[in-house]
C-alpha cells in the first residue's frame, strides 16, 4: 500500500452508497412537494401566449396576431463562426 492511499471496504461502500440514495430520494421527495404545477404570473408585464395552457378562464379578451415587422439589421441567422458560412436552414424564419 501507498502512503496516503485509502481503501474502502465492502461494507464502507454500501453503506455510503444506501446514505446517498436515502438523500437524493429525500430530496426529491421535498423537491416534489415544493413544487408548484401552475407558475405564477408576472404582474404587470406583458406576457406571450402561445397556447391556451396556462389561462384558467377567458373573459373581454381578443386573440390578436399582430403583422411581423423586418428588423433593419435583419438579426434572425448570421453566420458568426468560420465553419457556420455554408449553412443551410430549412424550417427557420428568414427574410
């Protein structure tokens, strides 16, 4: 044996093996019960819907799809590195 160097036995394994998912299913179990289902809206931000998912109830709302405005810089995909120059996208949104 090397000075300094330990040996863990059997036993010392499992043991600390047992101590270590006894923890993490601990934590999981509190992780699980801290956890809310509905995220909290932010109060007095606008928000982007993209689905109905997280609205409980519609009242004097409208649905609106506003026309897309082209950014002077036209931002959406530029090439930044060296290998990114003959990249070809299908699917995105380019102008």
């Amino acid at each position: 044996m090397v000075m300094g160097e330990t040996f863990m036995t059997r036993r010392q394994f499992l043991v600390c093996s047992t101590a270590l998912f006894g923890c993490s299913l601990v934590r999981k179990v509190n992780a699980d019960n801290n956890a809310s289902d509905v995220p909290t809206p932010p109060i007095g931000q606008r928000q982007l819907f993209l689905d109905d998912a997280c609205i409980e109830r519609v009242e004097r709302l409208q649905c609106v799809v506003n026309q897309p405005k082209k950014h002077s810089q036209n931002p959406v995909v530029r090439p930044d590195k060296p290998w990114e120059s003959r990249c070809q996208v299908y699917g995105t949104a380019l102008f």
